[in-house]
C-alpha cells in the first residue's frame, strides 16, 4: 500500500495549484478495488512485485526505499512504450495501467473534481462555442474554404 501511495505521490504530485493524488485517496482507491476484484489485484500486486525486483536490481533497493532520484529515474523508463524490451515490457505495461487508475481516481473524486473547475450540471444562459474549436472544425471541413 505504501508503494502505491508513492507511486500515486509521483504521477500527480500537489503542487501550489492543487492537491495531488495523495490527498485524492488514489492510493485506497486502488486498495478498494483490489479488495473486490481478484483481477486488478493481481495486476497491482504482480506489477509492484516487478517495480520492487526491477529496483533490487539497479539500485539494490526497493522502489519505496530507493532515494526519489532513483524512483523517478525507474518511472521516466517505463513511462514510454519507445523503452519496450523484453526487460522492461512487464513495467511498460503495468506503469501505464497504473498511470490510468490513478488518473481516474484522482480526477473523479471531490479534490480531482475541483482542480478541473467542473461545477456541475448547471443551466446557463447560453451557450457558444470556442473560437479555436470552430476554427479547427471549419479548417478540416469542406465547408470551412470559401
């Protein structure tokens, strides 16, 4: 669990702006659906046993004991598909799914809600469309060239 909650710190940190995925309860979060689906913890569980092997053996440390520098170092090579090899593959993998879970958790809760500013269903009093979309929209259609 604490490996999440630093995995979690890492992919949303708060910054001065907001809060991160730690105050978001990513962590338990994901803690809630392991707990319910034999599936996704075995993901998790398997995924971390891989962070904390592929650790051991660059740094002789586990992911959480490793200092932060060795910790972002291991996330900026499994960030990127580009990095595939079969060393690598399992963490690609997994640090990508993992990266979607805490999104999520982050951006559906009250903390992540309130950084997107999202207010609600609310009526207004009109509604138009920004200008760049338009733009966009018109410069790819037929239409757009007069």
């Amino acid at each position: 669990f604490a490996t999440m909650r630093r995995l979690s710190e890492l992919i949303i940190p708060a910054d001065g702006n907001s809060k991160g995925a730690i105050d978001g309860g990513a962590a338990e979060y994901i803690d809630f659906l392991s707990s319910r689906s034999p599936e996704f913890a075995e993901i998790f569980t398997g995924g971390l046993g891989w962070l904390d092997a592929a650790m051991q053996q660059r740094y002789k440390s586990t992911f959480l004991d490793a200092k932060p520098d060795q910790q972002t170092a291991m996330l900026d090579l499994i960030s990127y598909r580009k990095n595939e090899s079969p060393e690598l593959g399992p963490g690609i993998a997994f640090f990508h799914w993992a990266r979607n879970v805490v999104v999520d958790a982050y951006y559906t809760c009250p903390v992540g809600i309130a950084d997107l500013g999202y207010m609600g269903n609310t009526a207004t009093s009109e509604f138009s469309v920004p200008k760049e979309a338009l733009e966009y929209a018109l410069k790819r259609s037929p239409f757009g060239a007069a």
